[in-house]
C-alpha cells in the first residue's frame, strides 16, 4: 500500500509541475566598433526579454550568469570561441547559450546570433538581422528572437526514474535506459537498453536474459505520466496496460 502511495503522490506532483523546458542562458554580444559602446549589451538584454515570450524557455536572468561567472572567475576575452561558450554554458547550467556580435557598415547595424548546446558545444542555428534605427531593431525583434531559437532541440523529459506496477525505467544521458522488474523483496530481473523520443513519443528498445521489450509508446498531454503495455511477466507474451509516473530525477 505504501508503494502504491507513493507512486500515485509522484503522479500528482508531476501534473502539478510545469513542462519541462530547454534553459538558454543569453550572453553579451560583442562589437568591434567602440561607437557602440554599452548599446551592444543592451541589445543582448532585451533579446532575453523577447525570449521569455517564448513558450517551452526558460531564460536565464543576466544578473544570474554575471554573479556565477564572477564566482567562478571565469575569465575570457570574448564569447565568439564554442568551446569557451560551452565551458560557460556548463557553469550557469544552461542546455544552450545565445552568443552573438553586431557590426556596423555605412548606417546600417548587423546583428548575428548563435545558439550553441553546452552538452555538445555544436552551434545549432545562426540568426541575422540588419537595421538601421532602434526603431527598426525593436520592431524586428520578436521575430529575431523566434529565429534564434528555431532549431532548439526538444528538453528531455524523460531523464529519471518511473515506476509502474511491478516495473522501474531509468531513463539516463546518451540515450541509454535500465528496465526492471520489481518484487516485495526488490529488485529482480534487469537489463539495459536503449530509447528515442520525438516530441510526445517514446520509443524503449530492451532486451536482456528475463526481459524482452520493444514498443512505442506516448505520454498524456501534460507529460506527467504515460501509459504503455508491458509483460505480464518475465518473457511472457501475454501483455498488460501499466501508468507509469517519475519517482525521481
């Protein structure tokens, strides 16, 4: 009864809990021309500001990265190198960071914007917009914003582990999971695999010597549990409906 108390508070802390979502951290933008002076600052700010608009981002706040980089005395010449940017990204706690420089010709202000994943260091997109007033730069940014981050992998929400009847997933990095089946006396019969996800689909592929389990399957609409079919008991064809909900991180 306890175990089932358990499982069922974890279900409901997790429809309570808002979806998870991809955590960008904005850095300075960076310019060759000193006319610009602290205005390239300002346009990396209010670049976050539209981002928070942005369903599915968390923004990292700019006094937040200051402080910890400052911390950590993290010292760099410029956000321009990925490897440097990714070592930040890593120190904030960011899945990805928004780097970028702005540089002038004639009367005209170009803005690039690169948006790196801190776990790989690879620049996913690169956004561009040109202007010529702050006029023409606040009207443009929403959809440069929007640009920026067109290309954000979907957060991961499967990291952790869930039960389900007599059954644990642990779901880990690099796309590797762990599947048991549980008794009174604890854990019995496991093996390891692997699993993929597409937006709202999760696809687990385990086989091992007491389990063999191949299936696709979808979570409810709030991501806060999912129900799929699996063995009725070890090796067994026959198959049964089980809720899955996380039981931890």
């Amino acid at each position: 009864m306890k175990h089932i108390k358990s499982i069922l508070l974890a279900a409901v802390l997790a429809a309570l809990a808002p979806l998870s979502a991809q955590t960008v951290a904005v850095l300075g933008f960076e310019s060759d021309d000193f006319c610009l002076g602290s205005n390239t600052g300002v346009m990396s700010d209010l670049l976050s500001d539209e981002l928070v608009r942005i369903d599915g981002i968390t923004v990292l706040e700019r006094k937040r990265i200051d402080r910890v980089l400052e911390e950590m005395e993290f010292q760099m010449s410029g956000w321009t190198d990925a490897k440097t940017v990714k070592a930040a990204g890593k120190m904030v706690n960011a899945d990805c960071v928004i780097t970028g420089s702005v540089d002038t010709l004639g009367a005209t202000l170009y803005v690039t914007a690169r948006m790196i994943e801190v776990e790989s260091g690879k620049v996913l997109h690169s956004a561009k917009m040109s202007c010529t007033t702050w006029d023409d730069f606040t009207r443009k940014l929403p959809q440069f914003a929007r640009e920026c981050v067109k290309k954000m992998p979907s957060p991961n929400r499967f990291l952790g582990t869930w039960e389900g009847g007599d059954w644990e997933i642990t779901f880990a990095d690099k796309n590797s999971c762990t599947v048991k089946r549980l008794s009174d006396s604890g854990a019995s019969g496991e093996s390891r695999g692997t699993y993929s996800y597409d937006k709202n689909l999760l696809r687990v592929d385990v086989r091992g010597a007491n389990i063999s389990w191949r299936s696709v399957y979808r979570f409810d609409p709030q991501f806060g549990s999912f129900n799929i079919l699996v063995p009725k008991s070890a090796g067994s064809d026959e198959q049964e409906r089980v809720t899955f909900a996380k039981t931890s991180d």
